[in-house]
C-alpha cells in the first residue's frame, strides 16, 4: 500500500507544481512528473505477487505472470506523452520568441 | 550550432554506429524479446541525434523548413495502415489481422506481419522523433540569430 | 462485423499522411484531398445511419474473439448514439473543410492545415466508436493534440498563449482520464465498457467507485468545459482560425466530453442519484454562468464560445435530469423525454454554433476585426452572411422555427414534468438574456450606423465560404422537423433506448 502512496505523493508533487511554477518550462516538468507517477501506477496495478516478465515460456507451466495489459497501456501513454511533451515545448519556444519571456504573470494578453 | 571538443567528436564516432545497429538489432526482434517498433525507433533516432549534438548542426545547412525527415515518417506510418488495411483485404478480412503465415515461435521470421509493422513504426519513430529535435533545433538557431 | 466501421478510422488517417506526402510535390491537391477524404466519410456516416436501425454493430480488431465469454482485444461498437454523433462529426467536418477552401489561403502552410484536420476528425470518430475505455483515451488524445496545434495555426501572439492554456488543463484532464481507466481497471480487471458494467454491478465496492467517477466526470469535464473547469474554452476557441473554431465548438467538445460522459455514465457505472445531483447542479451552472460571462463580451467569438458553455449546460442539465430519473426508477417516459432534448439541442448546437462561428470567421476575413464596436452597417454589403447569422442568432436564442426553439422547449417540458419548476425557469431565463445578447451582436455587427472608411470594399465573401454558411443555415431550419412525433420515433428513440436501458448496449457485446 505504502508504493501507492507514494506514487500519489508524486503525482500531487507534479500538480503542486503546475499550480505554483511562474516559467514555462517548470510548468511543462511538473506535468511531466505527474505523467510519469501515472505511468508507475498503472506499472503498479498490474503486478501479481511473486510474478515474472509476461513472456510465455512453453517449457514451465508453472510460472505467474504479471499482468501485461497495463503494461501496453503504459508504452501508448508514454508514445502519447512524447507527444504532448514535445508541442509543449514547441509552443514554449514560439511563445519566448514572441514574448521574450518565460514567465507566465507576463504573458496574459487573453482575459475576461 | 557548433560542435563540441575532439573527445566527444571520437568517442561519438565509435559510438553511433554501434547505438545505430542496437536499436535496428531490437527492432527486428521486437516480435521475441522486450522493446519493439518504439523503443528501437527511438534508440536509432539517439544515434543520429547524438551524431548532430557531437559535430554541430553548423555543417548541414538546415533550413526554415526540413522536410526530409517528415516525408519518411508519414511514408512509413502509411505502410503500416495499409499493412492494417491489408488484413481487410486478405485472408479473414478483418481490420488489424495477422494475414501472413504464422511460422514457428522463436524463429526470426515469424509471427506473420507484427515483424512488419515493428519495422515501419521503427522507422516512423526514429523519423518523428529526429523531426522534433530538428524543429527545436531550427527554433533556437532563429533565436540566437 | 460492418467494414464500415474501421473505415471511419482508416480513412481519415490515411488522408492525413497522404496530404503531408502529396503536399510537399502537389502542393494544389491537398484542398481537394481534403474534401474528398471528408466527402467519403460524410457518405459513410449517412449510410450507417440509415442502416443501423436500432441494432448493434460490432467490430472486434484483429478479430480476437472472446475467451470464455469475456471480451479480450480491441472492441468497436456503432450503435445509433454513436451513428448519430457520426453524422455530426463528419458532415459539419465537411461544411467546414469547405469553408477552408478559401478562408485558409491566408495562412501558410495548408498541407499542415488539412493534414491536421483530418486527423481529428480520426480521433473523434475513434472516440465515439471505440467499446473500451483506453481506447477512448488514446483517441482523445489523438484529436486533442491536433486540436492543439491547429489552435495555435497563426503563431500569433495570442494563439500561442491559448494553446499553452489548453495544452496545460487539456493535458491535466488527460491525466485525470487516465488515473480514472486505471482506478477501474485495478478493481475491475476489464476495460471493455460493457464488461466493465457486469463487474461493476456485482461489485460491492461503492466508494471505490464513486472515486472512479467523479475522476472521470473531472476529467471529461474538463473537456467539454462544464463551468468550473472552463478557463480554457473561451481563449482557445476564440483564437484558432474560424473552421476550426466551428469544429472545436460545434464537435470536439460534444464527441470527446458529452458523448463519454453519456456513454460511461449511462452504459458503464451504476447510476446513483448523487452522481446525478451533481451532474445536473454542474450543468444548471454552467447554463447560467456561461450567459452571464457572454453578455459583457466585445469579441464576437470570446462571446460565441462563452454561450457554447451555456449551451452545452442545457445539454448537461437536461442529461442530468434523465439520469436522476433513471436511477429513481420513476417516470421513464418523462427520463427519455429529457434525453431527448439533451441529444436533440446537441445535434442543434452542432448546426448553428458551428454556423455562428464560420459567420464571424467571414466578418473577420472582410473586416479583418473580431470587435463588435469597429464594424457596423455590414447588411448592405455582406447579404448572405448577414442572413445566415440570423438565422443562427434566432435559433440559439430559441425562437420559432428555428431548431433551438423546439429543443429548448422540449427541455423545458422534461424538466416541467419532473417536478424541476427551479431548472425550468432558470432555463428560460437564460435562454431570454441569450437573445439579448445576439440582438447585442446582429445590431452592432449588421445594422448599427454606417462605415466610414473602407466600406465600398467591403464585399460578399467568396462562394465555398458562402456555400458552407448556406447550408448550415438550412440545416437550423431543417432540424426543427425532427421534433416531430415521426421523425423522433426514427432518430432519438432508438438512441434513447440504448442510454435508459443498459442492457441494450451491454447484451451484444457479451453476446447472450
């Protein structure tokens, strides 16, 4: 139970940041964090006590396996992370060209 | 930009070809061991970003817009929806099918076209990820100009 | 299995690679790509449609068929919820490919444009097809991060301070969505939706669970910006160029915010009337609030956006009313009547926010200004425009004939006959200040004084943009013959019957 907790420590770690962070960037590691807490969690649910790496072995019959689904749920939300991570930091560098700055309290030329 | 000092620029010559073969090595073993399209697609993408990060982007003249990069990598994801397409074509004609013959597990050349599609999602991951790190590239050489 | 079905993935994907290869050679080709690519699966929508009729069709990838009677692999399910939303996707996804032809020559780079495009549209007809519940997320994001790009498509200043704010709350839902698959993966063991609901009806773990719903109706929520969660809404639809205004607000929030919480809260979860509450609190406020952010608005498409929120909290509210019925178990005739209105003021919202927003888009490209105060007397000069966003105006405010009224009125019939006299009224009143607040823009966009400088250039927008605006306008007045007794047997009720009776959805996928 305890690595569950921690894994949400983590996560609430990520979302202390995205909330309190001023640049940019420190906003877009914090979500980061919080991804990556997620991804231990679902590494997490999936494991069975005592198992061993999902690769059926013909010869032992014996053998307990860890659940591999959330483990391809974590690979496609790791692809998608990538993803998300990398037009962060896209947008991050056009937004420094345009604003000269990182820092959030200086760029808010939307409101109301 | 431009390159590092004589130590890194050797060190990553021996290097990058050996990280290059690694990655092309679990590739297309992505079907028996652990790693896959993805996790060798983006070893074979380290190997060249490795080489552009030790020799500097100074020598390969990169323009506004690269588009090299970009080409491959939607050729290759579009093979591998017509590899998908295919199973709709052939054999129990449902969408995703493994429409090859299967072979014998543990061989090579096996498991019909999951093979193929850990190859051309290799090579559309090496090619997207080689495409942000030029883009980002591209954006901080307009920066410091 | 219907081969219709992957299709409707395939194909879109397959036109967004294609446009970025044919794009770099041909570069005058990917328009037509485009529209042909749209065109094909608008065809397919209507067919599936038409031919749906109150079943079920499944999809089963790859086909891995089920082991012992649970399903294992990839499921695709269409039904008529799901045809419906099919309809709204890939027609208005038309429309407003055609509005592209012209209005997106001012950009650079319209391989990226269209390429893009059709790629969210693949994410949202993945999400409304997909029968499991990481599948729903891996599309979502699919059509969420190509929401963000093309938002921030002008790389102007205040796109990319959007798109920073969506991409920053897009991704927190995203990662609330998927604490929430993996809380009910943990327990249940199963993602398929409706194997999920077999397991959630014999399971005892109540609180577990209400932890798993109020994560996914966060992060749902958060997509469809029900009013706490709705910082984003306004900046990101108001600065993205104006087709993709009218797809972000006239689908995207409606395929991957409404649509799954529809589905998961009727088909998946056990409804329990808490939920219910809250959803139907959320939903009143948003209505409410929405409208009241909108009316002080000058930018006609911050001002749009703030009513899709108010909108789209009709939709939730009376949803909401349903689901408080359905988990009573009292008065079912009046729960599909209020599920009625909440799918038919969807279909509607579709037709005329979308409509709205492509008519600010043309006083944009003409005027070149979004603010209400700066233009004036554009009647005269833009005839087609002017009558269009009329139209428009008259049928989100809801007045007869437009659609808006029928869908508002049976709203407020539903809420009436369940015993909501507070919901109802409030209903009425804020559907009161949203005419004002469109008699607002129609007088100083259209009517107000004269323009001085510049006005004899002033000239009607060129024909695909026209085209689009027209048809959607028929479309506002057109849909108000769905509110007849005949039409509403064919379209909502087999819909209907998928939402209040679970059975229906779950039963073929198990396969008793």
């Amino acid at each position: 139970m305890i690595v569950y907790l921690l894994c949400f420590v983590l996560f609430l770690t990520g979302l202390y940041g995205v909330i309190t962070r001023r640049n940019l960037v420190k906003i877009v590691i914090s979500l980061s964090i919080m991804e990556f807490s997620l991804f231990l969690f679902l590494a997490l649910i999936g494991y069975v006590e005592g198992g061993t790496v999902p690769i059926v072995d013909p010869a032992d019959t014996g053998a307990v396996y860890v659940d591999p689904l959330p483990q391809a749920m974590v690979l496609t939300a790791i692809v998608i992370g990538l993803a998300t991570t990398a037009m962060l930091m896209a947008v991050i560098i056009r937004v420094y060209r345009k604003y000269k700055t990182m820092d959030i309290r200086e760029i808010k030329n939307l409101r109301g | 930009m431009k390159g590092m000092t004589l130590i890194v620029k050797e060190t990553t010559r021996l290097l990058a070809g050996l990280i290059f073969l690694y990655g092309i090595y679990i590739i297309i073993h992505g079907h028996l061991t652990p790693g896959g399209g993805f996790a060798g697609g983006v070893v074979v993408a380290g190997s060249f970003i490795l080489l552009i990060l030790a020799y500097g982007s100074d020598y390969m003249h990169l323009t506004r817009e690269e588009t090299g990069t970009t080409i491959t990598e939607n050729l290759a994801i579009l093979i591998a929806l017509l590899i998908a397409l295919g199973g709709m074509a052939f054999g129990v004609k449902i969408f995703f099918s493994n429409w090859l013959p299967r072979g014998t597990v543990g061989e090579l050349v096996s498991a019909g076209v999951i093979p193929l599609y850990n190859i051309f999602i290799g090579m559309e991951v090496a090619a997207s990820i080689l495409t942000i790190f030029l883009a980002l590239l591209i954006f901080k050489e307009e920066l410091t100009k | 299995m219907n081969p219709l079905i992957p299709l409707f993935i395939a194909i879109p994907l397959a036109g967004a690679f294609l446009t970025m290869i044919l794009g770099k050679f041909l570069p005058r080709l990917n328009k037509y790509l485009g529209i042909t690519v749209l065109l094909l699966l608008a065809m397919m929508s209507l067919i599936s449609v038409a031919t749906i009729s109150g079943g079920t069709d499944i999809y089963k990838v790859g086909g891995w068929e089920p082991v012992g009677g649970i399903p294992i692999g990839i499921y695709m399910v269409l039904d008529n919820l799901s045809a419906l939303l099919l309809c709204v996707i890939n027609i208005v996804g038309l429309l407003a490919v055609i509005y592209s032809f012209t209005y997106i020559s001012q950009y650079t780079s319209e391989n990226y444009f269209y390429s893009l495009f059709c790629l969210m549209i693949a994410g949202m007809n993945g999400v409304v097809l997909s029968g499991d519940l990481f599948n729903i997320f891996v599309f979502l994001e699919i059509s969420a991060i190509s929401s963000y790009a093309l938002v921030a498509f002008g790389v102007e200043r205040e796109q990319l301070e959007a798109t920073f704010k969506y991409q920053v709350l897009g991704g927190l839902a995203s990662l609330v969505i998927l604490l929430g698959t993996g809380f009910i993966y943990w327990k249940a063991k199963t993602l398929n939706i409706a194997d999920a609901r077999e397991v959630l009806w014999a399971g005892s773990e109540k609180p577990f669970y209400l932890l798993a719903q109020l994560l996914l109706l966060s992060g749902f929520g958060l997509k469809a910006a029900i009013i706490p969660f709705h910082a984003w809404l306004p900046d990101a639809h108001s600065s993205a160029p104006s087709p993709i205004s009218a797809m972000l607000s006239g689908v995207l929030i409606k395929a991957v915010g409404i649509y799954v919480i529809f589905r998961l809260f009727f088909n998946m979860f056990v409804l329990s009337e808490e939920i219910a509450v809250l959803i139907t609190v959320l939903g009143t406020l948003s209505m409410a609030v929405g409208v009241f952010l909108a009316i002080g608005q000058w930018d006609i498409k911050r001002l749009l956006a703030y009513h899709s929120i108010s909108q789209m909290g009709y939709v939730v509210m009376s949803a909401g009313i349903g689901m408080i019925l359905v988990s009573r178990g009292t008065k079912p005739e009046v729960a599909a009547l209020a599920l009625a209105g909440a799918l038919f003021h969807l279909i509607n919202h579709a037709a005329f926010k979308s409509l709205l927003f492509l008519n600010a888009g043309a006083i944009e490209y003409r005027t070149g200004t979004r603010n209400l105060r700066e233009m004036g007397g554009l009647a005269a000069c833009m005839p087609a425009t002017s009558s269009t966003s009329f139209a428009a105006s008259m049928a989100i405010s809801g007045l007869p004939p437009f659609n808006g009224f029928f869908s508002k009125l049976i709203i407020i019939i539903a809420a009436v006959m369940a015993r909501f006299y507070l919901l109802a009224a409030i209903a009425v009143i804020v559907s009161i200040v949203t005419l004002a607040s469109f008699l607002k823009f129609q007088r100083y966009a259209f009517y107000n004084g004269k323009r001085e400088a510049g006005k004899e250039n002033l000239r009607e927008v060129p024909f695909p943009m026209v085209l689009s605006m027209v048809t959607l306008a028929l479309f506002c007045l057109l849909l108000s013959l769905a509110a007849l007794p005949h039409f509403r047997d064919i379209i909502f009720t087999p819909a209907i019957r998928i939402l209040t009776d679970a059975q229906q959805y779950t039963a073929p996928i198990l396969g008793f």
